[in-house]
C-alpha cells in the first residue's frame, strides 16, 4: 500500500512556470473584470491553460515525474486519459470544506505543480496522510477525528505534490494580494478504448492544450441558486457540514460528499 501521495523536489524549470504564471495572472486581471463564476466568494476557481501549458507539459515529459506516477500507484499512466487544468487560490478566498475529489472506487491521481512557492500565507494545499487508506463517509470522518492530523504541504516553485484522488484535502485561507495558482494534471483510466485523443501517450496533440486561457466554476454554480448557496456556506460552514452530515447517510461509505 502506498501513502497516497509524494512530494518532489524542486524538479521543473522555474522560468517555464514563471512564465506560464504571468499569462494566467494576466488573463485572471482581465477575466475577472468581464465574468462571475461559481467560487469567486468562497475564493477558489478552476482554470484551463489550454496552450500556454504546452511548454509546461514538455517540461514534465522530460523528466522522471510520469514514470515516478507509475511506480508509485503500480498502474501504467501511459494508457490513462490526462487533463490539464489548474486551481486558482483568490486573495482573501476562505478554506473549503475537507473533501476527496472522487468516489472511492473511481480513484484517479492528480500531479499538482503551484506555479508560486506556496505556504500558509498564500493558501498553500493542507491533506490528511493516510486518509485514503479505507473508505470514510463525512460521519466516520468527523467521529475518527481524521482532520486532527491534517498537514499543510508547502512547496518551491518548481516541486511536485502526487496525490490519488482519495486523499482528502482541502484548499485554504490566501491571505495576500496575488493568486496562488496550482496546475493539476488529472490522470483517469480511460473507459472508452477508441477514443484515444486525451491519452497520456498522446501528449503532442492533445486537445487540452488548444485555444486561449479559460477560466470555471469550481464547487459552486455560477446560477441565482449556486450564488445563494455559496454565500450560505461561506457564511456558515456548518450549513455544508450538516448537508454532507445527511447525505453520508443516504449514500454508500466513499461517495464524495
Ligand atoms: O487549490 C487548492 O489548494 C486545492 C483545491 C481543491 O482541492 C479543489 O478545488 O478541489
Ligand atoms: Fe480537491
């Protein structure tokens, strides 16, 4: 059994990142001058680098990381589907709630690279060690005082977080002036053979890595309703924490809640 996650070194080349950062924190200042998206209030935010990640992901392809990915969790990551996006940590953005991003038995692994060094100022990523080790619902979560032994990961630019989808993490607090953003590179088994266009083998021509920075909801809707609910739970958290309370009991051990 793994630990559900490594961290590497500073491995990739930091003027590959600084300028990946710019284009994102430039396109962030326009974007968000046009746009509301779900996530603005509780301050955490999706975004797809589409092409000006391609020298990023070149990067990574000539060092040992995608190897490191197979070793580590024993799978092939040349046969998985990869996607490339990354989660912009606003100023003033508050923690979310812990959470896994799958359902248990839907494991995928997720390769994070922050594109600024990262700490408790800026929002640096806090996970639960061994909390992927068996299915928790949010009820066996709170009654085990699986949060007691969170950590914070704090990173140089440059270094690496692995982690499989079953570890429950969370985002937090960024307490400065500029964004804290983190490129997640999303490997998922791929359940339709034919489709071979977002293998990792397929890297060169893979269609993530077309068109102009994008940004998206993360956790919340960017409708009337998803807006209510986000403040509502940015408000008063424990409104989340009862809705989670209630549905780990309706829904299986593992369901993401
Ligand atoms: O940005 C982070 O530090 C973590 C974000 C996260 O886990 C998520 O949005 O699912
Ligand atoms: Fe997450």
């Amino acid at each position: 059994m793994n630990d559900g996650f490594f961290q590497t070194d500073v491995i990739l080349d930091k003027v590959v990142i600084n300028d990946l950062l710019k284009k994102i924190s430039a396109s962030y200042q326009e974007e968000s001058k046009k746009s509301q998206f779900g996530g603005t209030i509780s301050g955490h935010l999706n975004c797809l680098p589409k092409s000006e990640a391609e020298k990023l992901i070149r990067n990574v392809k000539e060092t040992s990381l995608l190897n490191d990915i197979s070793k580590y969790f024993s799978v092939n990551i040349y046969d998985y589907n990869i996607s490339i996006g990354a989660n912009i940590n606003l100023p003033g953005s508050h923690f979310q709630h812990m959470h896994v991003d799958s359902n248990y038995y839907d494991e995928f692994f997720i390769l994070n690279i922050p594109l600024v060094d990262t700490n408790e100022l800026n929002g640096s990523i806090s996970i639960i060690p061994d909390s992927h080790l068996r299915p928790y619902s949010f009820i066996k979560y709170k009654i085990e005082g699986l949060y007691k032994k969170r950590v914070r990961i704090n990173q140089q630019v440059g270094s690496c977080l692995v982690r499989t989808s079953n570890l429950w993490h969370r985002g937090t607090p960024n307490k400065t002036k500029s964004i804290r953003p983190m490129i997640n590179l999303v490997f998922t088994k791929n359940k339709n053979i034919s489709n071979k266009n977002f293998l990792v083998s397929n890297l060169d021509n893979h269609p993530d890595l077309i068109g102009s920075i994008e940004f998206a909801n993360n956790w919340y809707k960017a409708t009337r309703a998803g807006y209510l609910w986000e403040l509502l739970t940015v408000k008063v958290p424990l409104v989340y924490s009862v809705k989670r309370f209630i549905m780990s009991l309706v829904r299986p051990s593992g369901t993401s809640t």
